[in-house]
C-alpha cells in the first residue's frame, strides 16, 4: 500500500537507492506483495489471528548446510526457520481437524511479508488493511522459545553539526565527542532501568554519518577513510609510529566498552574484521600525508553480537588523536573524510536510540541533546575555540514509540500460557522484545502482539545462523496448541 510513505514511522528503503536518487514508494514496491494465505475457521466468531513472518534477509547471502539435526544459513532462524514453522503449522491444524475433530475456530491469516529488516514497511501494509484491524498478531520471530510482549521505545535522530564560527575547524572533528557522549548517555538509561520486563539489552543506540560533504557509497556502514595532513619537523616515520601507538591505545579503549570484534568468525572459520585500521603514509616535500581506513562490521540495531559500529570506533580513535593533539604542538594536523568535497564545514549524524519505560520520550529526547552539546563543548575546548549552542542542532523523527510493557489481557499472551502449561514446559520469565521487530507497528496500530520461535535472538543475521530442529519442533507444538485455544 504506497499509504505506507505517510507513515511517521515508514524508513526509505536505501537498497533502492543508487546512493544520490531515492525512488518513490511506488517504483519501490512496484510489482511487489505480501503473501497472505487465509484458512477460514470452524466457528461463528468473527475475526481471526494474524500469524506474521518476515521473507527476507540480510546480505550477503551464505550457503546453507545441515549436520544431524542442526540448520544453517543465512536467514536459518531469522525468517526461513520460521516461515518453516507456519508451513508445518497448516499441514498439523489439518492433521489435527482430520484425526481428532478439532479445529480452531478463528480465521488464520499467514502472512509472510517483505521488508521485515529494512523498515518493515510489508508489516505496515498490512496493518493499514481495514480487514484485519486489530485482529492479534502471533509473530514469529527468534526468541529463544521465550514469548515476548510489550517493547523498548525507540527514538529517531538526526544532529546536524557544523564549525560556526571556527572557518579553520573541519566537519571530521565535529562528531567524535558528539558520539562518545550520546553513547554514555546511553549506558545511562541502561543502568537507570527498574522495569522488571525490561534489562539494559533493551537499551541501544546505533549512529551513521549521512552527509559530510561525501556520497553515500564513501560513508560506507563497515569502512569509513580519514585524510590528515599535517606539518612537522620529526621525520614522517617518526610522526606515523607515533600515530599508530595512539590509535592503538584509542583501540584499547573502545574494545574494553564493546569487545573486539577481531576474533569473529565466518561459518568457515576466517576472521570477518582482519584489524580495526590501517595506516598509510606519502610524504610530500611540503607535508607529512596519511591515510587512515578505519573498517567495522555492518549489523543492525538489534542484530548479532559481532557487530562493531566503525562510527563508534572512529569517534574513538579520532577523539584519542584530538585528546592529544595539545600535547604535542610541534606537529599541527588537519583532518578531512576522504572524497569529500566543498569546505568541509558540516556533518549530520543520525541513528536510533531506545529505551525501557523507566523513561519518558520527552526525557531521552533531552539527555540526547544535552549530551550531543556536552559533546561538542568539550571539542571547542581542547581546541581552543569559541563555543555556540548552534552548532548541534537535535532534532528527532515522528516520535511515535514510547516504551510500553505488555497490554493488559493480551489474549495471546493468555494462551501462550496455557500451552506453557498444558506441555509440562517451564514458561520462561516475561520480558520485552528489543527494537528492530516489526511488533511495534502493529501494536501502535491498535493489535494485541506476541512475540514468539525459535532460534537466538542474537544469531540471526550471522554468517554462522543456524536453528536445532528439536527447538523448532517445539515451537511448533507451543504456538500451535496456543493456537487452538484462542
């Protein structure tokens, strides 16, 4: 439904984009659906339960293999695993009419849609259809055989920073502290949180550049290509293992916060992140030149454990270089985002922050913006210059998702329960699922949500995804019992 781009919550769908153009909804979605299959049910009663499962995965796509009662690939439990599950689902709801008289009574939608990691604009379709307004939504997703209902708040940002005044200063200097400050803030509210529903995991922000006077392509979300030039009397050698011995130490720094994704794996053993930065050197008879490539790992807000924002890393290895620099006023360095063009004089920042309802959306949109301001102060300072408020400019999207814990008397959550109990299973403790689940457009619309599958959480959009047939099984036996009693 091209009613989707009204939508406060609808993301455009940057794969379509060829990095300077963006096509309308229409040319997007042109020839491009939802699968829906309707089973009628057996009752009187009107209405019906939507059973949700997302089609598409993130690249690159990964062979996909087994060993005994194991799957993996791309996608094993992230969305084939669970598209799997409601195929079984129909077949056993048969089996079940035909071999014991029993039957739901409610409609079953299945509905298998796209853009489930990209926006979700599929889940938003479907949830503007007048047929199944309101109807419960039964989403499978990989929880670890944990039902899941209510959901963090999430928060859209965008802060546009620029030099002001200081026409010497360079875009690239602006966002460092900038970062390093909204990511303390953001350990903040996960500390803060007395939600019993809710655990610091429910607390996350994810940040990209998205202009800086470089093309989309060059701000790329695993790579990001530093320019500094500087003028010295030290040999460039010497400046350069001096160089390198900073970046090291801001390594360490970094890593000790978020680990160090270099010991990650692919499925076949080799290391997906070599090292966090290289570091070139040519030397002109005017002034010492560097190239600096700084390289993370590309994942989502709620993605694999592996993921390892090179915004965040190179806010720290260019804030350890500015933190610095006042020590050694031999050596005077300029810096520029490799490409990039015109005065180099503004940046913007934007990205996603969520958080549990231990606080209100009107509180994190202040500590956002103070902390962003907290973080430009202290440039102006090391760097001697002269501060303005208008230099960061907070401004956040349609802010349409504050936390909230579970609806009271969700119907599903209900026979979740049930089928908890009725298979002798230990029904885990209740808690909120994490951003990036197309849950919450639904449940902003008015439909009671459950969360629900198999597989981790954590593993989905990794190169070694994978999903044991015995959970699936189970899973299987849980949501279609639960199933029955509604």
């Amino acid at each position: 439904n091209p009613a989707v781009a009204d939508e406060g919550d609808y993301m455009l769908c940057h794969y379509e984009s060829d990095g300077e153009t963006m096509p309308s909804v229409e040319e997007i979605y042109s020839g491009r659906c939802n699968l829906l299959a309707i089973i009628s049910g057996d009752g009187e009663k009107a209405g019906g339960i939507i059973h949700h499962a997302n089609i598409d995965d993130i690249g690159p796509i990964q062979a996909a293999g087994s060993a005994g009662r194991r799957v993996w690939g791309r996608g094993a439990c992230g969305s084939k695993g669970q598209i799997a599950l409601l195929l079984a689902q129909m077949k056993l709801m048969r089996e079940i009419k035909e071999h014991f008289s029993s039957a739901a009574t409610l409609n079953q939608i299945y509905a298998f849609v796209i853009d489930g990691h990209c926006g979700g604009a599929g889940s938003m379709s479907l949830a503007l259809d007048s047929r199944f307004c309101g109807l419960p939504v039964f989403m499978h997703k990989c929880t670890d055989l944990a039902p899941c209902s209510g959901r963090a708040g999430k928060l859209r940002y965008q802060c546009r920073l620029s030099v002001g005044d200081n026409k010497d200063a360079d875009a690239v200097e602006l966002f460092p502290f900038v970062v390093q400050e909204l990511e303390a803030e953001c350990r903040k509210l996960g500390e803060e949180n007395e939600h019993p529903m809710f655990s610091g995991d429910h607390v996350r922000s994810a940040h990209r550049i998205s202009d800086a006077g470089v093309s989309r392509s060059d701000l790329a979300g695993d790579h990001l290509a530093i320019e500094i030039t500087a003028r010295a009397k030290a040999h460039h050698e010497r400046v350069a293992m001096k160089l390198i011995e900073l970046l090291d130490e801001a390594v360490a720094d970094y890593a000790d916060i978020y680990g160090d994704a270099t010991g990650a794996e692919d499925a076949e053993g080799r290391a997906r992140l070599k090292r966090h930065f290289d570091l070139k050197v040519t030397p002109t008879a005017q002034t010492q030149n560097f190239h600096l490539d700084i390289y993370g790992l590309p994942g989502r807000l709620n993605g694999t454990d592996k993921y390892d924002s090179v915004v965040i890393k190179a806010a720290y290895l260019l804030g350890g270089l500015l933190r610095m620099a006042p020590y050694f006023p031999g050596i005077q360095a300029q810096a520029r985002f490799a490409g990039q063009a015109g005065d180099g004089g503004v940046l913007v920042l934007e990205g996603i922050q969520t958080f549990t309802p231990t606080h209100t959306l009107e509180q994190v949109k202040n500590r956002m913006a103070e902390a962003a301001g907290r973080g430009m102060q202290l440039l102006c300072h090391l760097r001697g210059r002269q501060y303005d408020p208008s230099m960061v400019e907070m401004t956040f999207g349609d802010a349409r998702e504050p936390a909230c814990p579970d609806v009271a008397g969700n119907p599903l959550m209900q026979a979740l329960d049930q089928a908890f109990s009725e298979l002798g299973e230990p029904k885990p403790r209740l808690r909120a699922w994490t951003i990036g689940c197309e849950a919450g457009i639904y449940q902003h619309k008015g439909y009671p949500v459950a969360v629900f599958g198999a597989g981790r959480k954590t593993g989905t959009c990794a190169d070694d995804e994978q999903i044991d047939i015995a959970d699936l099984q189970k899973a299987l036996a849980i949501s279609t019992l639960a199933t029955l009693k509604m």
